[in-house]
C-alpha cells in the first residue's frame, strides 16, 4: 500500500506523528507528504529527512493560498523548490478552488500561479499533484495547454466521463476515502482503467467516521475499489503501488 497524498504536518498528528509513522512502515511501503504553503514545505522537508525512503516529499501551494502571493514571494518560493529538486519527487498540491476563491480577480491570479507551477513541473521534469476543487474542466485545459506529462488529479471528486476524459490522455487519478460514500465516484470508479489509479487518504481530511483520517485508512480505499470493480484487495493493492511506484520514481521494494 501507498498513501499518496496526506498532511502529516499538520496540527492534527503533533501529539502522536511518531507513533503514527512507526505504525505506517510496518503497514505501508511509503507516504508522500504534500505541502500547502511556504512553512508547511519545511516541516514536510524536516519529516522526509527523519524518515529517508519511506516518507516522500512534493512540495506545493494550496490555491486558496495562491490570490495572496504577491510575484516576488512566488519567485522566492519557486526558487526554493528548484534548488530542493532532489528531496522532492512531485510539485504540489496546486491548483484551482472555485469552491472558497469566488472573487473572479482573484481566480484570475490564482490561474496565474498555478501556471508558474506548471511550468516549474515541466522545467523540473517532475510529476504534478493537483487540487481541482470545482474547477476539473478549467483545470485540465490548463494542464493540457502547458505540456506536462506527468500528471496526478488528487482526491478526485468528478464525474465519470470528466474520469474518462483525464485517463484518455495518461494522466492519472488518485481515489480517497470519500469513494466510500460517494456515488458519482462509485460510477467512476467503476469503468476506470487501474492502470490509470492511485490511492491516497488526504489525511487528516476525510476520515470516514468524521473524526481524523490516518494513512493507514488507504487500505479502506483499496477494498472500496476491489469491491466496486469485482476484484481481489490485492490485485488493486498491487497495481496502484506500482502506479505510485512508477508516477513518482519511488525507491522502494
């Protein structure tokens, strides 16, 4: 198993995050830890040295942070991220969130960012976690306009045919816990290619009893797949490791 998007830095795991990590490496093969903004990077940085080839590192900007970034901070910031490109196996999460950022002036900056971002993740050559929050189509124009190949929608809320539509074109999905309850992503769960499909938790978010969410929970994903597609819990634990494995060039067994 591979979770590959959670928060471990945040507020939520400070009275136990060692606990949790010593728990994770007897469960999983590795976590990717994502970064929302430019302090969070250097606690996601801190936890990948403590935890070397178990714990991943991609570094990002939620974009309801992003109207906020003035052009120097963002270069600033991108900077940060070129020069740590070997602590790094992804750029994110970033993106678009047509859900908090209504004021179109500042979704027109917020499109502006997350193209600095696209362009860093082609110049880098890295995959890119994005967070599409009521904005899939306009998200994935964007992505196709700018080249990137390797590309990750994380915790995919769309429907089936937008599903489809991101698969046709390689890129890839990644299923959270929120399968459990959903039906649109139960229907596009279904006809998706596992080729295609990667598990994560979004933790501390989406904990399925609505308290918070632990890695560990990635395995409730898998089972929720294999259910929905008539398939073994691993066979769908061995193909979306490897997805993962391949995705983000992981170093491990």
């Amino acid at each position: 198993m591979i979770d590959v998007h959670c928060h471990l830095t945040f507020e939520a795991f400070d009275s136990d995050r060692e606990e949790i990590i010593r728990d994770l490496k007897k469960r999983l093969k590795a976590v990717i830890v994502s970064s929302t903004d430019v302090e969070d990077a250097q606690g996601v940085l801190k936890l990948y040295a403590e935890h070397p080839s178990f714990l991943y590192a991609t570094l990002g900007l939620h974009p309801v942070y992003a109207p906020d970034m003035d052009d120097q901070r963002l270069e600033s910031y991108l900077r940060f991220i070129r020069d740590r490109r070997s602590k790094i196996v992804g750029i994110g999460e970033v993106g678009l969130d047509y859900h908090w950022v209504k004021e179109e002036a500042r979704r027109e900056r917020m499109r502006e960012v997350f193209s600095r971002f696209l362009e860093l993740a082609c110049e880098l050559d890295l995959p890119i976690v994005l967070h599409l929050r009521e904005a899939i189509d306009s998200g994935l124009r964007m992505v196709i306009d700018s080249g990137v190949k390797k590309v990750l929608f994380h915790c995919f809320t769309g429907k089936k045919k937008q599903a489809q539509e991101i698969t046709s074109y390689g890129y890839y999905i990644s299923l959270a816990p929120n399968i459990l309850k959903s039906k649109d992503l139960k229907r596009a769960a279904r006809t998706l290619s596992l080729e295609r499909v990667l598990t994560e938790t979004d933790s501390p978010y989406l904990d399925p009893e609505g308290g918070r969410n632990t890695p560990q929970n990635v395995s409730l994903v898998i089972q929720r797949i294999a259910e929905i597609q008539g398939l073994s819990w691993e066979e769908v634990d061995h193909m979306t490791t490897q997805n993962a494995q391949v995705l983000f060039n992981l170093g491990v067994g």
